[in-house]
C-alpha cells in the first residue's frame, strides 16, 4: 500500500515519463537488497548486474524518446518515488524470504495477507480527508466507473497473483526485470496501435532491452564461461594418478630403447 500510494502521489510532482525513468530502475535496488535480507542473501554476478543495466539504460532511453517535453522534475516528487523504490526492492525480496521458507504458502495466501493488512491503513485517511465520500458521490453520479473499476479490480488482481507466482518461481530479481521488460512492451505496443513514429532514439532504447533480456536468458553454463573464458578445470585425482603410473612406465621402456 505505502508503494502504490507514493508511486500514485509522485503524479503530483512528476509527470509520467519522468516517473517511468525512475520506476525503471527497480531491478537494482531489488538486487541490491536482496543480498542484505536474512534468510535471502542472494549473490548475483557481475553478468546479471550488466543484464538489469542494460534493461534499465534501454527503458529510460525509450522513455526520454517518448517524452515530448522535458521531464518535469520536483525535490517532493523524487522523494516520494525514491521511498517507493526502496518499499517495492523491500517487499519483493520480502514475499521472496517467505516463499522459501515456507513453501506451503500460496500466492492467494500471499495476496490476501496483503490487501487485508493494507485495508485498515488506506480506510481512515480517505475518511478524514474526505475522499472516499467524493470518490462514492462520483461514481453515483457517472455509473459507469463502476464498470471500469471492475475490470481494474481484475485485471490488477490477475496482474499481482501473476507476480506472485514469478517471486515463487524464479525470484525477486528476475521478476522485477520481468516487470521492466514488460514497461517496454506496453510502450512499444502504443507505438504500434496508435502509429506513432519510432525515432532512432526508440530503436536504441529497445536494442538495450533486447540485449539485457538476452544475457538474462543464457543458461548458466555460457554464463561461466563468458565469465571465465581461460579458466581449466584440474583433472580428477584418479585422473593424475594414472596419468603419473603411465609416465613412470614409459621410463624403463625409452632406458631399453636406448
């Protein structure tokens, strides 16, 4: 809850490209944290931290393109999406934690857990600033937003259980890339739908996501070896043994030759 609200809030301050620069670099702080939470501590190599960079650099290439004016910059604005940042790397290695210690635990499980905790704390603000009532006359009065806050009810719901069920799957690192690729594509498809034109800008922002998602996706054993391209393995000690018994053979046999 404290997430969306300061994501939602930071509208006041930002427009909505410089708030898609800024939730773009998700995947870091999540990284970085997820090394310091007990019970995670997870270490990434240097290839994954270039993969998430790749991915945040092409997203906020591709928003900058986007953007017909300037980023609208505010002190109160990046404040707020900051604490959002941080909240967001927190939960997700948090719900990650949980999925691993305790396996039984279901992504409903998990959601539920969360709308309820956060009901009690969005129910008394709206009242005393009044807008729950304004929000309740509103939709009396047009009563088709009903009609679409259902379908965002849905589509939200399909949405989280969906990342949920990442975090338990391939974890909290992987998800937030997954999350960020996923900005890039919504950008991309307004392009296509609405046929706006793609600048030179676009097509390097989406070579960039193209490229961190193609290094996300090499299995582990390429990984190691771009990593460590000159490194051999020692032989096995059998290996040596055999190796050392047929050379000290092959000395008396070279003395008779001789």
């Amino acid at each position: 809850m404290g997430s969306q609200g300061l994501t939602k809030g930071s509208l006041m301050f930002l427009n909505y490209p410089a708030q898609i620069m800024f939730k773009s670099t998700k995947v870091l702080p999540v990284m970085v944290m997820g090394a310091f939470v007990p019970g995670l501590r997870r270490r990434y190599s240097i290839l994954e931290y270039v993969s998430a960079s790749l991915l945040v650099l092409g997203l906020v290439t591709f928003t900058l393109a986007d953007a017909q004016t300037s980023p609208n910059f505010s002190i109160m604005g990046v404040v707020m999406v900051v604490g959002a940042l941080v909240l967001d790397a927190f939960v997700g290695n948090l719900q990650e934690v949980i999925f691993t210690l305790n396996p039984a635990t279901t992504q409903l499980e998990m959601l539920f857990c969360s709308t309820a905790v956060g009901l009690p704390f969005l129910i008394p603000p709206m009242l005393i600033t009044g807008e729950f009532f304004r929000a309740w006359s509103n939709c009396f009065q047009n009563p088709y937003i009903y009609l679409v806050l259902i379908f965002e009810a849905c589509a939200t719901f399909i949405g989280q259980l969906s990342v949920l069920c990442l975090i338990a799957l391939f974890g909290a690192a992987t998800t937030a890339m997954v999350t960020t690729a996923r900005k890039a594509v919504t950008l991309l498809l307004s392009y296509i739908i609405f046929t706006k034109p793609l600048l030179g800008q676009h097509c390097t922002g989406l070579l960039l996501i193209t490229m961190g998602i193609v290094l996300k996706m090499l299995p582990d054993n390429v990984q190691k070896r771009i990593m460590s391209p000159h490194t051999y393995l020692p032989l096995k000690t059998s290996e040596a043994s055999t190796s050392q018994s047929d050379s000290d053979n092959d000395i008396p046999k070279l003395e008779e030759a001789l």
